[in-house]
C-alpha cells in the first residue's frame, strides 16, 4: 500500500478537470456496467461469507482465513469500487477534500488486509502439507480467528500511524479535482517493507515449499497406488489428495491476486520517475478493486461446496431447521 503517487511541483497550477468527452448513451453504459460489476462482487463475497459462518461443516481454520478475505473483499466493494468508479467515469474527483484522505486510508487498509490474508493462507497452507497430523491437533478454528483478528488490528493501528506521522506533509500538496494521499520518504520505505516485500516474501518462500511437498506427496500416492494397501493407507492417500487440490486452488487464487496487485506497486515505486498519468493511475487501482470480483468466481469454479451453498442459499434452505448441519462436502 504505497500511497505515494507524484511530485506535485507546478501540478496544481495546471490542472483542472478535463470536461466529459462521452456521448450521454456511453456515459449511462458506464454506469450501468459500473454497478453491475460493484453489485455482483458485493453478492459474490457476500455468498461466500453466508457459506462459511452458516454451514458447521465449513468451520475449519482454511476456511477462516478464506472468510477473512471475502470480508475484505465485500469491503472493498461496498466502500471503493463505487467511488473509484465515479471518479474515473468523471475524470474528476467530485468527493471532497477530507473524504480524499479516508478515502485512501481505507483502500491502504483493505489492501494489506488481503495481501496478509493471503500470506496467512500460505503458511496455513504449508502447516496442512508438511505436517498433517500436528496441523489437525494444534491448529483449531478458534486459535485460526485470534490470528485473524490480531492481523486486522495490528493492520488498522499501521494505517492510524501512517496517517498521523503524515498529516502535515499530506496537507502540504492537494489539488482540487484530484485525490492523491502523500507519505514522506521515511514512511514510504516503512510502506515498502510492511506491506508489500515482507508479505510477498512469505507468500514466495512457503509457496514453493507447498510445490516441493505436493510433488512428493503425488509420487507417494501413485507408489501406494502401485500396492495393495490397507485402508489406514487409502486414508492417507485421500486425505493427501484433497491437501494438494486445496492448495492447487489456493495458488490459483494466490496468483490472481499477484497479477492484479503487481501494476499497483510498480507505479507506487516508479510513478515518479515515469510520470504516469492519471487515467492510469485510475484504471491500475481499479485493476486492483476486480481481484475482489474475481475470488468468488474462482471459489465458484473449483469448489464444489461453495456451488451447494449457493443452491442452498439462493433456494432459502438455509432458513429451514438444522439446515446448517446439511452437509456440503462430498
């Protein structure tokens, strides 16, 4: 979340807000398509999130962290997908100076909020893989939820500090009609590490050990495959199999969310140097916002479970007694 974005030098003198170029047929299309998107990420995570705290069957630590990140996502829809919208289809911002600020502050936040929950997925991830047996004793729903919360807090007091230590230089530079949050020099390193290098870091190294154990594990399962096994052994084989596809699915979700992260930070890190305009700016942060649209769509095409619950929901079932005992694993 590097909220750094240009040198303001004569800026404001120049700038101002470039009228609408658009036939008023497009400009309604635009929104139109700009609601749709918003409403349908919205509905998505929020089915997601129905999913995992109604049905006692999902009520495992993975899926916490994937309740985790769908409450960012749902955020990020309900709170910056709007305006972020707005602002780019008037190429002007029309918010105001002091929501500018929040504005920013809460896109930051959700915006580590998900790289973490991501990093969190990883290790959890690696845990399940390495060591099966000491995954399922020790790591429980509930130690899972103190980490999640513990994240999000320690998260919200980074973004209250980055504000407070930046107030006056934010002040310093703002023009009217553009929204740009500045951090020094010092606070930008600080931004660089916390969340993006640490993060990324975590979420390389324990992703490659995940490789190196699911390829082990494959060349297990076909030498048991090779043998007649009791069924301890075809046990441990299903149960080795079903580790590796969640952790296929989650490198998937991993991967998408890098691609749609990565144009941000590049511009974070090199918008000064090459000068890149605003209209870019826009459509990278928006780039970003779609990653939120995207994650129900990928839990849609590889979880089987997420399809049931979503009949379940959608067919008021849900509403009936006991229905949070249905079970939705095959």
């Amino acid at each position: 979340m590097n909220l750094t974005e240009f040198n303001q030098s004569d800026r404001c003198e120049h700038f101002s807000c470039p009228e609408r170029s658009v036939s008023p047929a497009v400009y309604i299309l635009l929104y139109v398509c700009s609601a749709a998107v918003v409403l349908l990420t919205v509905c998505g995570n929020l089915l997601v999130i129905i999913s995992v705290l109604h049905f006692k069957q999902l009520h495992t630590p993975t899926n916490m962290l994937v309740l985790s990140l769908a409450v960012s996502d749902f955020l990020v829809a309900a709170l910056l997908m709007p305006v972020m919208f707005i602002w780019t289809i008037e190429s002007c911002w029309i918010f105001g100076r002091d929501f500018c600020t929040v504005f920013w502050l809460i896109c930051g936040f959700l915006l580590i909020i998900s790289i973490y929950n991501i990093a969190l997925i990883a290790v959890d991830r690696y845990l399940a893989l390495s060591n099966p047996f000491l995954y399922m004793n020790r790591v429980s729903v509930r130690i899972t939820c103190v980490v999640i919360v513990l994240d999000w807090c320690v998260v919200g007091v980074y973004i209250l500090a980055l504000m407070y230590f930046n107030r006056n230089f934010t002040n310093s530079v703002m023009c009217s009609g553009e929204c740009f949050y500045l951090i020094n020099e010092i606070w930008t390193v600080i931004d660089l590490v916390y969340s993006l290098i640490f993060p990324l870091s975590v979420i390389i190294i324990f992703y490659t050990r995940i490789f190196v154990i699911a390829k082990k594990h494959a060349t297990a399962i076909r030498e048991l495959n090779n043998h007649t096994r009791p069924k301890t052994q075809k046990i441990t084989s299903h149960s080795m199999k079903s580790e590796r596809k969640a952790a296929k699915v989650l490198g998937i979700l991993v991967s998408v969310f890098l691609v749609c992260l990565f144009p941000y930070y590049i511009y974070s890190l090199l918008g000064d140097v090459f000068e890149i305009q605003t209209e870019t700016f826009q459509k990278i942060t928006i780039l970003v916002c779609l990653n939120s649209t995207i994650n129900p769509v990928i839990y849609a095409l590889f979880y089987p479970w997420f399809r049931r619950c979503v009949k379940l929901i959608i067919t008021l079932q849900i509403f009936q007694t006991d229905s949070a005992l249905i079970s939705v694993l095959s």
